[in-house]
C-alpha cells in the first residue's frame, strides 16, 4: 500500500531494542509502540545535482520547493497508512517528516533516521544522514508508530569506508568524521548549531537558508559525477 501510494522505500523497525532512548528524547508515552513503520519518498536527482550552484537562489528556492512537497507528500502517504492500521484495530501514531520539538538541542519526537536504520533501509553515515544503497542520502523519511507487531527487517553494514566527502564540502566543518555509534550523543558526530548558524546567515543574504551540500555530494546516489 505504502508503494502504491508514492512511497519509494519502506521497511519496519522493532523499536523494543531502542526504548530507552526513544522515550527518553520524546516521552514515556512512546513506549506504548514497539513498531516503527519508515516511509522514504526520493528527492528529484535533477534539483539535487544543481546544489553545487550553491550562491544561485534559483537552485536554492527550487530545491526548498522540492523538499517542502516531499515532506508533504510523505505526510499525505503517512496520514493514510496510520488510518489503515487504525482500522484493523491497532494504535497508528504518524510522525511527520519535518518536526523540531526542542530548539536548543534541534531535534524532533522521533528520529526518523533511527527507524529507518533499524528497519534496515540504509546505514547512518559520517554526515549523520541516513545513506540508503540505491539513493544514497536523497531521500526523505517519515515514521507511523505502531503496537501492531509487524514482521521487522534488520540492520544493513555502513559502507562510508575511507570516503570523506561530506566532511571536505561542508563550509562550516559541521561533521567530526567519527562513525555512527549508537552509545554516544549526536554533537561527537555533527555539530547541529554551526549548520544552523550558517543556514540563518544564508537566508538573511540569499533569502532562503537551506545549504544541502552534504546531501548533493555523497557518492552514494550520486548519478551525475562528472558535476563538480
Ligand atoms: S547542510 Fe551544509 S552546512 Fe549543514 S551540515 Fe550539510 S554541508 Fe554543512
Ligand atoms: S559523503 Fe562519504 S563519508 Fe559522507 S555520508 Fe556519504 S559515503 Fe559517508
């Protein structure tokens, strides 16, 4: 149902092996769902390959465009796959695709990279991006949590190896190169703040902050490598 209804890539998660920390970042009442089901919707290769035009507000604007109608395209997929559950008789919770709950640590209710890192969609890699095998970090996730025990997937290796291209490109050096490891906080990773700071600066000059040069530069789901 979720591909038919424009999903690209789906998987569940058991989210039991996780509780701790998913109630712990949005409420004791998450524990009540012991599935994650993750719906990922691909972004244009068209819009991303043109993000190294990064200074043009053409590539910028177009991009924001595609990413904001993703997001509510997985919304839209997300609201009808939790009503369906809803009608079997089971407890369907739909988080959307884009949510900042807490404005200082720059997180959500749920991470919808964790889910789909469990469901076994792709693997956490150095841009703290979830970087799926065939689309690479371009995709976009959103979540339904469920009491329904749906068959999970598993786990998928990381494949970042040697590459540091995420880390070369990023103009503020927001990414340590440390691997994902589940034990330690995002900032050993990823430092949300400085990329926040520079997409605020960005927007008050170009009139739209989003930068998106980590997602452009992955060598995972890049189609067009002869671009810059
Ligand atoms: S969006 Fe841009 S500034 Fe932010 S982490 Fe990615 S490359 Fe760095
Ligand atoms: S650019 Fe390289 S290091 Fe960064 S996430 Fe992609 S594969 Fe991993």
């Amino acid at each position: 149902m979720a591909k038919e209804l424009g999903a690209d890539l789906f998987g569940i998660a058991d989210l039991t092996v996780a509780q701790a920390f998913v109630c712990k970042q949005g409420g004791e009442y998450l524990r009540k769902f012991s599935r994650a089901i993750s719906i990922g919707v691909r972004l244009l290769d068209a819009v991303v390959d043109e993000l190294y035009r990064h200074e043009d507000p053409a590539a910028i604007y177009t991009y924001t465009a595609l990413y904001n109608s993703v997001n509510s395209s997985l919304d839209h997929v997300g609201l009808l796959l939790a009503k369906r559950i809803q009608e079997k008789g089971y407890r369907a919770y739909a988080i959307p695709a884009s949510q900042t709950v807490d404005s200082d640590k720059l997180i959500g209710v749920f991470s919808h990279k964790l889910a789909a890192n469990l469901a076994g969609l792709g693997w956490i890699g150095k841009s703290c991006l979830l970087i799926t095998p065939s689309y690479g970090p371009r995709v976009r996730f959103a979540t339904i949590l469920t009491d329904a025990l749906l068959k999970a997937g598993s786990q998928i290796d990381e494949k970042c190896n040697d590459c540091r291209e995420c880390m070369d490109i990023c103009p503020v050096k927001a990414f340590t190169g440390a691997s994902f490891d589940p034990s330690k906080p995002r900032e050993v990773r990823f430092n949300a703040h400085l990329c926040r700071s520079y997409r605020k600066k960005r927007e008050e000059r170009l009139g739209e902050g989003y930068c998106g040069l980590c997602v452009y530069v992955c060598p995972h789901g890049r189609s067009n490598k002869s671009l810059p």
